[in-house]
C-alpha cells in the first residue's frame, strides 16, 4: 500500500504542478483582460472578445448613450459611428455595440441588456448577415466569440471556465508564456498571438481598420493585387434559410422592447461579398415582424457587390459602403 501512495503521488506532482503553473499564471496576469476592471484597454498581442468589451464599455458610460449600432465586425468595420451621428441629428449619442462573430442570440441579448438597465433606446441599426446572425441561436463557443454574462445570462463562472479552457488545451499559454518571458516572435506563435497588433496605436480600437483603409487610399492597386478575391458564380445564388422559430422568437422580442422605447430603428441586410441574395423565407419573416418600410436589403448581385474595391477582403466591407447604406436610407426618408 506504501509503495501505491509513494507511486501515486509521484505521478500525481507533474499533473498539479501543470495546472499549478497555467492556472497561476491565468489568474496572475490575465492575459484576456476579464478578470480585473480595466479603465483603458491597450493593444495587446492577445486578440480580445469583442463582445465583452464592448458591453464593459456600455455598462461603464451608459448614461451617455441613446442610439445603437448592432451587428458583427461588419458592422463594426462598416458603419461609422459618426456618419450615423450626423443623419440622427444633436441629440443622438450613438454606440456601437458591434461584436465577432455576432448572432441573433447576441443581439437580443444586448437589446434585453439596454431594456435592463433603462437605457434611452431612441434609435437602433441593426446589421443583419446572411451567413452568421441567424445561423446560432445560443451562446458561443470559444473565448474570442463567448459572450459577456450580461449579454448571455449565464454565469460568470461559465464565462471564466470558457477562457481557462482555451487557455489551458489549446496550448495558448505555452506561446503567450514564452512571448512574455523572452519577447521574440516565433512561427509556432501563429494563430495564437495577433503580432500585427504592436505596429498599432497604443489604445485599443474594436475593428481597427485605419491600415488597411490607407493603405487602399495609397496604392489601391497594389492593395487589391497582395489580397485574393474569388471569383464569384455569375448567376444569382441565394443564401440558406436560417431563420426557426427560436430566432422568430428572439426577433419578437427585440421588436417588443422597441415598441415599449418607442425606438426608431432600421435593418440593413449586409451586402457580402459572397453575393448570396437572402432567402425569400427569412426576408419575409424579418420584414413581418420589423414592417418591410424598416427593412433595407442589400444582400445579392447589385452595385455594391458586384465591385471587389468595395471590400477590405471576402468577409468584410469598407467604411464608405455604410456611410453610403445609411445615406440612401436616410435621404429616401427624408423624401417621403
């Protein structure tokens, strides 16, 4: 029995001091920035969850919101909160609560959030893609994507858990640990640390794309000749059907919460690169529940698809494709 202890506890020293080590090492320095309040967040070569920064930032200055841009990082990317601001008039004080990655789920959480905490919801974008909002209709997975508890309505030790998971098996710690002992990059570093983000400003801006913006204003042809874009099918495709009834469900509520703030809001369709026309079910269950006038579909072949120099890459569009979305929207409006 002695010897079973001894050989026991020999094998049993490796393991705890492993989790010793990357437990200690999560907990000490907080590689993720979500275990301490944090005022500013600074560029790091750890890439942050969109999703809880955003809503960190919110709950921290939510008295000076009234106006909302929802969506994912093309929306992000896309829609500028100054151009919205201009079209709204003085009294808009707009936020966007853009995040990776965003679905349906997401969204209504934020909408319940703002409703929670008795925010002014005086106006609302909501950026729908025909590939990702619709497609998830529960929390996500993986640390970059999960969403914040105040979003979720999960446990903040589910959240954590999330992260220390990743951290631990997906071997994340080995490259962040010998980053931070010895500050060389290395190739195995690839897909685990963002390095591109050192060369950026100090201060962390969601969805930065101030470098790639310039870079197409200095040579865009050189731009559009470093970065692919395939060809896409000359006749017009429509996108899968996602829309079920949990997400009819979410989308009633979102729209619920809208009547009660008296909200004026608008639904862009993303204009993906992809030029996949959103199906004809889930536009006409999107258009029931929001009224077809709030709607603004510019998923499909039209002017905006059809030019690659609209696009920073395949997923995502340029700045000037939402200014120029929420111009049309906004001059047609004032028309009627």
């Amino acid at each position: 029995m002695t010897k079973f202890i001894k050989e026991a506890i020999l094998f049993a020293i490796p393991i705890l001091l492993f989790f010793a080590i990357t437990v200690g090492t999560f907990f000490l320095f907080d590689p993720f920035k979500i275990l301490n309040e944090y005022e500013v967040f600074n560029n790091s070569i750890v890439s942050y969850n969109e999703d809880y920064i955003a809503t960190e930032r919110f709950l921290k200055n939510k008295t000076q919101y009234n106006s909302f841009i929802l969506g994912s990082s093309r929306a992000g990317c896309g829609f500028r909160v100054s151009d919205w601001e201009k079209k709204l008039g003085n009294t808009a004080q707009v936020f966007s609560f853009a995040a990776s990655n965003e679905s349906i789920f997401g969204i209504w959480g934020k909408v319940r959030l703002l409703d929670e905490e008795n925010a002014p919801i005086d106006h609302v974008l909501l950026v729908i893609d025909t590939d990702i909002t619709m497609k998830r209709t529960v929390n996500s997975n993986g640390h970059i994507f999960i969403k914040h508890p105040r979003v979720s309505g999960e446990s903040e030790t589910a959240f954590i858990s999330e992260y220390l998971k990743d951290y631990i098996f997906t071997g994340f710690f080995v490259r962040y640990l010998d980053y931070k002992m010895f500050e060389e990059e290395r190739s195995y570093m690839k897909g685990f640390l963002n390095f591109a983000h050192k060369s950026l400003e100090e201060q962390y801006i969601p969805f930065n794309i101030n470098q790639r913006e310039a870079r197409i204003l200095d040579d865009e042809a050189a731009y559009y000749q470093e970065n692919t874009f395939y060809d896409r099918p000359a006749e017009a495709v429509s996108a899968k059907s996602f829309i079920n009834s949990k997400s009819i469900g979410f989308m009633k509520d979102i729209k619920a919460i809208f009547d009660k703030h008296q909200t004026n809001y608008k639904i862009v369709i993303s204009p993906l690169y992809d030029q996949k026309k959103i199906h004809e079910l889930d536009l006409k269950a999107i258009q029931e529940i929001f009224a077809k006038e709030n709607v603004f579909d510019y998923s499909g072949k039209n002017a905006i698809t059809d030019d690659k120099h609209n696009y920073y890459e395949t997923s995502h569009y340029r700045i000037g494709i939402g200014q120029q979305i929420i111009n049309r929207i906004y001059d047609d409006l004032s028309k009627e």
